[in-house]
C-alpha cells in the first residue's frame, strides 16, 4: 500500500510542474492547463479516496 501511495505523490508532484509549466508558456485559463488541473483534482482526490478506505487496496 505504501508504494501505491509514493507513486500517487510522484504523480501529483509530476502534474503539478507540469501544469505550472503549461501555465507560465499558454496562460492558466488555457485549455491545457484546465485539463492539466482537472487531471490532478483526479489524483488528488485518489489519493483523498485511498486515505479514507486504506482497506479497498489489494
């Protein structure tokens, strides 16, 4: 369980620079950086999910 954990917070870490990037080069109401940002909540709220029932993991 915990290397899924790790995983999801290399992936979020990853989505977060990456939309900071996208940002900075398209502008944050670009249609990359929305999708970039909707991508994260996804990850997010994985991650959110995963805390809350540490017992669906297998």
């Amino acid at each position: 369980m915990q290397n899924l954990h790790e995983e999801l917070f290399v992936q979020i870490e990853r989505k977060r620079e990456e939309m900071i990037l996208l940002g900075n080069h398209h502008g944050l109401t670009s249609p990359e950086v929305i999708q970039a940002s909707q991508q994260l909540d996804r990850l997010l709220n994985h991650l959110g999910y995963l805390k809350k029932h540490p017992c669906q993991i297998k």
